[in-house]
C-alpha cells in the first residue's frame, strides 16, 4: 500500500517538474540532410522533399554505425586557451526565480562580490552554422596544489544535463578537488555561452531536426575528446568522464571511442536515443512534431540509431580496465526505468566492469531534497575509490621494477 502511495506521489511530482517551463517550442520536423553531409555523399546529395527521405536518413545512421571512427574522428584543436571571466547563469526557463537568480549574478559580478573563473575555450573540429556554438567552453577547476597526490595526475570531464545552466554540476567538481582530482565543466553544445542568441533553452541540441541532433551528438564526443587532448597536454595522465542525462549520452559515445576515458559515470543511462525522444516527458515536444508528419516510435528510433548508445555497446566493452558507474531512477519518466535495465543487462552480458545505484526517485526529482545528495554522494565516492585505484595500479609497476 505505502510502495503504491509512494509511487503515485512520485510521479505526480516527477510531472510537475517536467511541465512547469512554458517556454518549450514544438519545431516543424526536418531531416536536415545539410547537416551531415560533409561526411555522408548520402546526406549530401539528398533534399527535404525528397519522396524516400525517411530511407535515406537510416542509409546515413548505417554509415555512422559501420564508420564510427570517422564520423566521430577529428583533428585536435590548435588554438586552446584559458580565459577569464566573470561566470554567468545563462537560464534556460523564464520562471520568475531562475531570471531572479540570473540578475543576482551580474549584480554580484558588477560589485565585486563574485570572483572570476577560469575556462577552457577553443575552436570545436566539428563546425555548424553558428559561430558562438562552436567555440566550446569548458569551466576550469585544477586540483589546489596542497591536494595533488603521489603518481599521476588526475582529472575529469563532466557534462550536466539538456538545457542545464552555466552553474549545474559545478559542486562536483569542487567536490572532486578536495580528493585532488582536477575537474573540466564542458558545455554541451547549444549550451549556455554557446547557446545561440535567438533561443531561450538549448533546442538545437534535441530537436525535431533530425540532422542537427545527430550534428550536436557528433560535436560533443569530439569536444570531449579534444579536452582529454588539452588535459594531456597539461600533463594529467589518468582521465575520466561523468555525464548526466544528455550529457550521459554524449560520455557514453566518447568512452566508446576513446579508451583514454578509464572512469565513466553515467548518471541517468538508456540504450537508444530515439526511444528517449519518444517516450520521455521532457521531449513531448520533439515528439509531437514528428507524430505531425506521421512518424512512430520505430521510424524514430531507427533515424536516431547512429547516435545511441546500443549501437556501441561492444567497442565500449572492448576497454576491460575502464571502471564504470550507473545510475538510474525507479520512476524516472524521461529515461525510462526498462531502459535503463536494458544498459545493465547489455553490461553483464559482454562482461563490463560496473557498478549500478539506483535512486528511489524519478529523472527530474534526482535534483531534488533528499535525492540530489544521495546521487552526489554515489558519485563522488565512485569517482574517489576509481582514481585511488588508478593510482594504486599506476603505483605496482613502479615498485615491482624497484
């Protein structure tokens, strides 16, 4: 009777949360063949009015199955730099609080009271057709000097939610400083600084755009692995990745094509992309503009399928020393639970080095009292325990030649 109440409660709340923006935009569907076709003569040779466009864009997600290694290739970056600046908010709702909160901000960075911060900012190798989103941006956080520990050096790239702020997911990393672990907040793409000017929430990220979504997966793996290029090159040699939501998606595909990522968090995990769209409550809106023009929950799926984890699954196993953590909500309505059950039994099946935490709570709710403590906690020992045995690892080799 309690675990009924209790779930009924959950995801009335869980609803609740999912609906109070009202600034969510149902956008026309659009294959967006222009987006991909530096890389597929496909996608370059196809149009939007095109009678088999629906055949063509499963042509293109075979290509990106079959030749990940290209599409998600790239050249490293030449102009990495440190700036820095006053930190802003950059919301993505027009609540009355959150713009509230955005004005305390620049009112404290104007008198003085908030310092500035360092950021990682460089020209991203996958280029879109707006500038401000492809000078990525990745908020600075080295270990203080007085935690540095014996051995290698020590960092992690995290990447917060879809439509996240500037400041979400910035107390982990201090977090991870404390145990001298160096911490790098990326930006997704269509994300705050680099959200472009005509949008209030990060829309090009995940839209009705099936093109552009692919394109904005596309960037993200390649600015993470530009920034593991940019960690080594400062001398850290042990380096991992914590995604939550979308952000655990876009991890996901960097780890699988970049076995330098040696700890993985997946905060929030599903197999395929598609079914996301489909069936979450944060994407009602994506999904309703592709019901307008007669598509299902399969033909979404498929036209998704080169960005979802499922289609990696094995190149991700293949790294048998990478240590990994996944968390998923019981009554999570955006990443829902099968799913996520789904990602666990694909583990244990190709024999992956992992550890499952199950929060008692839904996707939204996970930011939320009690539940938002319990994840961090969860993570942040995770994150401690796997670089300690990093370290220690790093160490019986040193003291076996001695």
């Amino acid at each position: 009777m309690f675990g009924k109440l209790y779930s009924q409660w959950m995801f009335k709340w869980e609803t609740a949360l999912t609906t109070r923006d009202t600034n969510r935009i149902v956008r026309p569907m659009e294959w967006g063949f222009d987006w991909l076709s530096d890389f597929s003569a496909t996608a370059a040779s196809a149009t939007e009015q095109d009678a088999d466009a629906l055949e063509k864009m499963l042509r293109i997600n075979d290509e990106i199955v079959a030749n990940g290694e290209a599409f998600y290739g790239y050249d490293t970056p030449t102009d990495f730099r440190l700036e820095e600046r006053f930190p802003d908010l950059f919301p993505t709702n027009v609540r009355p609080e959150t713009l509230k909160q955005a004005a305390q901000v620049r009112a404290d960075a104007e008198s003085g009271k908030l310092d500035k911060a360092q950021f990682l900012r460089f020209t991203s190798p996958v280029r879109t057709k707006h500038p401000e989103n492809d000078q990525v941006n990745a908020r600075w956080y080295p270990e203080p000097e007085d935690k540095r520990k014996p051995g290698p050096r020590q960092a992690i790239i995290v990447m917060p939610q879809w439509n996240a702020d500037a400041f979400s997911h910035n107390a982990l990393c201090s977090i991870f400083n404390k145990f001298g672990v160096a911490g790098l907040r990326l930006s997704k793409p269509y994300h705050d600084v680099r959200r472009p000017a005509e949008l209030e929430r990060s829309d090009y990220a995940v839209s009705s755009n099936v093109g552009r979504t692919i394109s904005a997966c596309r960037q993200a793996v390649v600015d993470i692995r530009s920034c593991v290029d940019w960690l080594e090159s400062q001398g850290y040699e042990q380096i991992g990745v914590l995604g939550t939501s979308l952000g655990s998606c876009y991890a996901f595909m960097a780890a699988a094509f970049d076995s330098r990522l040696q700890v993985c968090v997946f905060n929030h995990a599903s197999t395929r992309f598609g079914d996301v769209v489909w069936t979450g409550q944060s994407t009602r809106h994506v999904r309703e503009a592709f019901e307008q023009v007669g598509m299902g929950q399969a033909e979404v799926r498929r036209v998704f399928m080169g960005i979802s984890p499922e289609s990696v699954m094995d190149r991700y196993a293949a790294e048998t020393s990478r240590q990994t953590l996944v968390i998923h909500a019981t009554y999570d309505l955006t990443f829902l639970r099968e799913f996520s059950l789904e990602v666990l039994t694909a583990f244990r099946q190709r024999g992956v080095d992992f550890v499952s935490k199950v929060l008692p709570c839904g996707h939204y709710t996970t930011g939320e009292t009690p539940y938002k403590y319990m994840d961090g906690w969860w993570m942040g020992s995770f994150v401690y325990k796997a670089y300690k045995r990093l370290r220690e690892r790093a160490a019986k080799p040193a003291a076996s030649a001695a």
